[in-house]
C-alpha cells in the first residue's frame, strides 16, 4: 500500500463489476475509495447515489464490462451521468477490459460496429477520457473523439515468466492476429516465436490448420488477449503437444472463461494459465490451473501519471 495520496482532488470510485481491484487501485493510490451506492428499483432499473461531494474533482471509476456485460455498461453510463450532475472536473473511465471490443468491423453485411456504438455510448454520457487494457483491436482507440490510454499487460506477464525460469520456451501465438502479442512477449523473455495457422468457420468455433515455427521439444507458452470459451487456446494446446511440444503453459490478460471454458481448460495439456485481475474470477474457477496476477500496480501508476500531467508511455516498457 503506497502512503497517503496528498491530492483531495483525486477521487477513484467502483461499481459492482470488479470491486476488489477497485480496492486495490484505490491502496496502491493512498486514497480511500468513493462511497457511492448501486441499487435497483424492483423493475431492474439502476439507481446510482453519489455520497460524498465530487465538485471540482478528478474522478476515475473502475468498471470493467464483465458478466453480466450489458448491467455493467449501464452503470457505468448511469455513473458518468450522476458525476456530470454533481460538476465532477473530469470523468476517467478505467475500464480494464473493454466489452463488445471483438465487435470492431463489419466482417459481414449488415453487422454492426458495436465497439463504436460503445464507445459513442461512453462520451454523450459524458466521460472525459478512458483507460484501458489491451484492447482487442487498438485501433478501437480510433473510435473515441476523447483521450484514450491503452495500457498493455505483456509487463505483467513477461515478469511472471521470467521468475518461473521455464527451460528452452517458445512463445506460440493462437492466430495471426495475435503475433505482435507474441512477439512483444518472446522479446521480453528472449525467446522464438511460432504461430497457429488456423481458419474459424463460426464464432467461438475454431479449426487448426498448422503450425509455423519449430516447437519441437520445446517448452510453448501460448499467449492471447482473451480467452472466452477457451476452444482455440485448448485447440492449439492439443496440436503443439501433437507436434511435439514438450510442454504447454497459456497466459492472457482478459479470462472471460465463459461457457465451457474451465471444462476445456481442465481437459487441455496445459499445465498453467496464467491471467490478470482484469476480470474477477468467481472462486468456482480459481482453481490450482489458474494462476492470477494483479494489474491494480499497473492501473494505479497510470492514473496518477494522468491526474500529475505525466507521461503515460513509460509504463509499456
């Protein structure tokens, strides 16, 4: 826990999504945490309290758009709303893993661009700025007409590899729209890199087709920005062991785990998935597979950074 933060204009709030990692942005910081309310009418409809005043503040609140997805991004608007009511100074949106993100272009006629519908969605309410983490697509920065600081979690998880010091480690990536991913990580870990070559007939279906680098013998980490049904991830473990790996661990930054996932995972050859705190696991997944990290040093870092006027930049070294 880092010392008293001496700043009362610095206020960081939480709604109901992720409220632990809240806690601890909130200690990291040296600042107490908001106190606000999060009810409903017995229709379902949210009704937020602000209580404590928030006048001439920078306030930064922490919801991620986890299950349930659409509940979260209500209170979150409902939440910019009532701090735009109360004359917060700016509104600062930690949104640590970005809902409908997967949604970023039209893949097919008459599709709609949901993660531009959210984040339209997040400035007419009101926001000032949002930080996230590893966004599915980047570009999804592009979206927004207000400042948006992508943080990426591949510090996180390359200072977890390096501690378990795994023998001869290829890093796999699942796609190839995750290579740069990949090669961030093997950079960092001073490894090779190999990639999946794959084809995905529907969503959340995915069929491997082969594997581009030598994993012969070698120890694979795959690495992915979210796992949601873990088919791919789990395919992919099961061919790197079929090609010869000599073993499988996994990481990523979002564990949406939904579904079959935790089945799949526990089937799967692989040894150890590694996940950030990005998404709350329910304990029913936190098994001795699942290995969590926190991001709450990482969020906490930039939100100073942001609310001091400092450079948000070196924190993705």
């Amino acid at each position: 826990m880092s010392a008293e933060y001496q700043d009362s204009f610095l206020k960081v709030f939480t709604l109901n999504s992720n409220p632990h990692l809240a806690q601890e942005i909130a200690d990291e910081i040296g600042v107490p945490l908001g106190e606000c309310s999060v009810t409903t009418f017995s229709d379902g409809e949210i009704q937020i309290n602000i209580e404590e005043s928030v006048r001439g503040c920078d306030v930064y609140v922490v919801q991620s758009t986890c299950v349930p997805v659409n509940q979260h991004i209500m209170e979150v608007l409902i939440m910019i709303d009532a701090l735009k009511r109360a004359s917060a100074k700016t509104i600062n949106i930690v949104m640590p893993y970005y809902g409908y993100a997967r949604q970023d272009r039209k893949a097919r006629a008459r599709e709609p661009i949901t993660a531009k519908l959210v984040a339209d969605l997040l400035q007419v309410a009101g926001a000032s700025r949002v930080i996230s983490l590893d966004l599915h697509a980047p570009q999804i920065q592009g979206f927004f007409d207000i400042p948006v600081d992508q943080l990426v979690g591949v510090p996180i998880l390359s200072d977890y590899w390096k501690e378990k010091a795994l023998d001869d480690v290829v890093i796999v990536s699942p796609d190839h729209g995750g290579v740069t991913r990949a090669r961030q990580l093997a950079e960092r870990l001073k490894a090779p890199i190999a990639i999946i070559d794959k084809r995905r007939p529907r969503p959340n279906v995915a069929e491997v087709m082969n594997i581009v680098g030598n994993i012969e013998g070698k120890t694979a980490i795959l690495i992915d920005d979210i796992i949601d049904t873990a088919g791919t991830i789990t395919l992919g473990a099961n061919a790197l062991i079929k090609n010869g790996a000599k073993e499988v661990y996994a990481c990523c930054t979002h564990p949406v785990l939904s579904g079959p996932a935790m089945d799949r995972i526990g089937d799967s050859p692989i040894k150890e998935l590694v996940v950030t705190n990005s998404i709350p696991l329910p304990k029913e997944k936190q098994t001795k597979q699942v290995k969590t990290l926190s991001v709450a040093p990482l969020i906490s870092e930039a939100i100073i950074r942001v609310h001091e006027q400092q450079s948000v930049s070196v924190l993705f070294d």
